[in-house]
C-alpha cells in the first residue's frame, strides 16, 4: 500500500472544461470557432491562426500510439503500484497529440500505429484521468 496520494489535476479557468469532462467519462478537446481547427492542451487562443473564438467538442476516443516509452522506475511512491507501466503520446483522430498512460494489455505488446481507444481512471472522488486501451 502507497502512503503516498497520486498527484491530482489542479484545473484553472481555461482547463477546467476538459476536467469536467473526464469526470463525465467524456473526451473534451477545444475547437477554434474561426478557422475549424482542434487543439490541446487547452489554450486561451488558437494555435493555428491565434482566435480567441473557441468551444469545447467531444474527441471520439479514438487514435494511435505516436510515441511510448516504458516506466520501470516510478517517479514517486504513489506510482510505484504502478510500474511498469507505458507513457504514450497518442495522436487522437481529431488531431491533437495527447501524454497518456496505455494499459490493458502488456508493456510488451505496445507498438508505435498501435489503434488504441480512451478509457478511464478515477484517481479518487474528484478527479478522473483518461487513459488509452488497444482497440
Ligand atoms: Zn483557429
């Protein structure tokens, strides 16, 4: 048993939607208003043509692994449950590129082009973490 918490997400104004809706189970991306482009991380302007005109969509919940590396030594105690365990970038079908945890499935079995689709994480009564499955 870890005495240690796992670190939680602390959401701000411009954040706060895309928490909101990993509480919901539901992948929220922003969406320029102005030139039809999807970004993340959440910003407060479009980084494709600088619009401040933007709304929040629902991502599908599906992509591909663009990067991953292997953790074998947890960067905390709370992480060490955990190892090891695969951090991903994945790139989502509407886009963006996305830092993840990949599970169900061994570490071994993680391939870059890997289909892989959301799932969820509830790290306690507040916070909710999207992680990313083998489709
Ligand atoms: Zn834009």
């Amino acid at each position: 048993m870890s005495e240690e918490q796992r670190p939680v997400p602390i959401p701000d104004p411009g954040t706060a939607p895309y928490w909101e809706g990993t509480r919901e189970h539901r992948l929220k991306l922003p969406k320029c208003e102005d030139c039809g482009k999807v970004h993340f991380y959440p910003r407060s302007v479009c980084p494709h043509c600088g619009s401040a005109r933007l709304t929040w969509i629902e991502a599908c919940g599906r992509g591909s692994v663009y990067s991953f590396t292997v953790v074998h030594r947890p960067p905390s105690p709370a992480f060490k449950p955990l190892v090891p365990y695969v951090v991903a970038v994945v790139t989502l079908d509407e886009g963006p590129h996305l830092m993840t945890r990949i599970g169900g499935c061994s570490t071994d079995d993680v391939r870059i082009g890997m289909p892989v689709q959301v799932a969820w994480e509830d790290i306690d009564s507040t916070a909710t973490l999207p992680y990313f499955i083998p489709q």
